[in-house]
C-alpha cells in the first residue's frame, strides 16, 4: 500500500454538485459522505470536511476530453483542487474518470431515475465520489 495509512476522502466534482466520499483508516471500505453544493465556499467547506474526518489525502476526479486534452470541464476542476491545495495540509491527487465506470455508472443510475425525485439526483453524485475512490484505491493497492 503507498503512503502511510489513513482515510481517503473521494470528490466528484460537478458545476451544481459535489460528491463526496470517504474510505475507512486501512483503505478497504467507502461510504458516502452526502453532496456539498457548489458555490463559491466549496473548497472551505470541503476542507472542513476533510479536517473533521482526518484525511490524509483527498482525491479529485478529472474528466478528460476524448482526445486526453482537458476540455473547459477539467479547467475548472483544475481550478478547484489548486484552490483546495491552498486550503488544505494534506496532498490533493486527482484521478483521470475516462478510464473508470464512474461515467458509465452515472449515466445507468440517471437513467433508472427519470421518475423519481430531483432530490435523487445527489445519491449519483455521490455514488460516482464512492466508485472513484474505490478505483483510485485498487489501483494504488496494486503499485
């Protein structure tokens, strides 16, 4: 396993919403931790977050253009985690969501609730912050 052990916090980062999620101190388990809204005090209120669990490390999804460029999407979650660097103590890594189902799992979920509540509409945020966890989790156990 790299690094010392400790929770992971998972973040997917979305113009309205963010998931978030969180894995246990051996890095075995995720749970969801809810939505934060996003807004101007999104990298305060994510690094409180973070304090509060006691994290030691936060990791970001970054989506990718087709062509491995950014694309206007990915600046912006550039720019959120080079904010939430500033706020927190702990390293912020970001994981690349093309190669993952999160995308996939997202658009499943969406799908299979057209008929219920907006209200829903969190638990894929937040269910999309959990599978990017557990891939970035995976993939580092294996290193």
């Amino acid at each position: 396993m790299t690094g010392t052990p400790g929770r992971v916090m998972g973040i997917d980062y979305g113009s309205r919403r963010v998931g978030v999620a969180l894995s246990d101190p051996l890095r075995v388990v995720t749970r969801g931790l809810g939505v934060l809204e996003n807004g101007p005090d999104l990298p305060a209120a994510v690094a409180a977050r973070a304090e509060e669990e006691g994290v030691v490390l936060i990791v970001v999804g970054m989506p990718y253009a087709p062509d491995g460029g950014r694309g206007a999407k990915g600046e912006e979650v550039a720019r959120f985690v080079a904010e939430l660097r500033e706020r927190v103590r702990v390293p912020v890594e970001t994981w690349d969501e093309s190669f993952t189902s999160v995308a996939a799992q997202r658009v499943l979920i969406d799908g299979g609730m057209k008929k219920r509540q907006r209200r829903e509409k969190g638990r894929v945020d937040e269910m999309a912050a959990r599978l990017l966890l557990q891939e970035f989790l995976e993939s580092s156990h294996h290193h």
